[in-house]
C-alpha cells in the first residue's frame, strides 16, 4: 500500500515502505519522479490525488523504480538503462540538462551514471532540492553490485554533486531516512573512495550475491 504525504507545496511524496516516488501538481499537468515496484500500485496513488494528464520521468532503470511504468503508457529515461527494461511503456530519451518545468518547481536533470549507467539526479535550484534517486543516501545501503554498476563512475558522479552542494538545501532519497542535508553528498564520496581503495570490510550478504560493506557513513553492497 503505497502512502501519500504532502512535503512541500504541491509537491507529493509517495511511499510504499520499500521506495518512494514524487508527484508534483501543477495547474495543467502532474510530473511523476519514478512509479516504484509494479505492486506499488502508483498508479492508483496518483489518481487518489490528481486527475490531470501526468508526465512521468524515472531516476533509473531498476525495478523498484520503474516496475509500475506500463501504467503510465509513456515515460522519459536515460539511454544507458533502456536494455534494463523488459517490458511496459513507451521510452522516450532523457540525458543532461534536460528541464522539467510543472507548477512552481523547475527541475534539471544532471547525469549521474554509477549505481546504474543511466542514473540522473532532478535539482530544482530555486528552491535547493535534489532528488538523486539512490545515488545519495544516509547510511544506505547503496547497490553497487551487479554489470549494471561501475564505481569509478559513481565516485565521479558524487564529485559532480559536491560541485554543487553548496546550492542544495534539501535532498530527497528514494530509500531510508528523508530529507537529508548536502553533507551525505560528500559522505558518500569518502565512503565509495575507501570502497575502491579496498579499505572497507566486506561480509557476504546471507542471500543476495554481494557483499555488505561499511565505511565511516555508508553501507555498499558490492561484489568485487
């Protein structure tokens, strides 16, 4: 059962327990920041709240995110994560600076390959909001596990956000604590470098194939 929460002005937060979405209402048209597990019943959530047509456009690729797509019809994502998607709605493309206006919030997309190849992270820089998808979170943990990840580009990618963390207020995960302040940006970033340079001790996870690893802040779960 996915719960609506009303954050900001007009602007939603839905949430299953598992992930969380956004919707934001404008005067013509909704924009949806990802549709969650195809049992997260979004569809419905957003009909509980609006009745206008909604544009829908997805962090990244993977399941949790984009498993309620087809009930859309249509929806906006990175090239890099098309070939993660089995079946549902039409793609259209997504990349770098991409504008998304609806209401009173502009959001821009901004690159961010790592967790997935085709990750993107919406910054409204008016009103200091980030919503990174699972690129950034508090303690995690962070999937980095898998063909569909790389870590050298996720730890380039936070560098890229910590260029503008000094314009960011508020940040909006998809998973575990929110909201959360800039600083997990760089947070992150210490803990995936001392993932790479191999300073992170790693537990093998009871049933998925993957390490646990933890740093000072974050938890990775890697296999390599």
């Amino acid at each position: 059962m996915t719960e609506t929460k009303l954050f900001m002005d007009h602007f939603y937060i839905l949430d299953d327990g598992r992930v969380r979405q956004f919707l934001i209402v404008g005067e013509d048209e909704a924009l949806l920041i990802d549709t969650g597990f195809p049992d997260s019943h979004v569809y419905e959530a957003v009909q509980s709240i609006t009745d206008l047509p909604v544009r829908v456009v997805l962090t990244h690729g993977d399941m949790d995110h984009a498993g309620g797509m087809k009930d859309f019809g249509k929806c906006r994502l990175h090239k890099a994560d098309w070939q993660l998607i089995k079946d549902g709605a039409e793609l259209e493309p997504l990349q770098e600076g991409d504008i998304f206006q609806c209401g009173e919030y502009c959001l821009e997309t901004l690159e961010i390959p790592g967790h997935t190849y085709g990750s993107v992270a919406f910054f409204d820089r008016e009103k200091k909001l980030l919503l990174p998808g699972d690129s950034v979170q508090k303690d995690g943990p962070i999937y980095m596990f898998g063909m569909h990840r790389n870590l050298d580009l996720y730890i380039e990618s936070q560098r890229k956000l910590c260029a503008i963390a000094d314009q960011v207020e508020t940040i909006i995960p998809c998973h575990h604590d929110y909201p959360i302040g800039p600083e997990y940006i760089e947070r992150n970033l210490e803990d995936a470098e001392a993932l790479r340079r191999g300073e992170l001790p790693g537990e093998k996870h009871p049933f998925m194939p993957c390490f646990s690893c933890k740093g000072k802040w974050t938890e990775f779960y890697y296999d390599k």
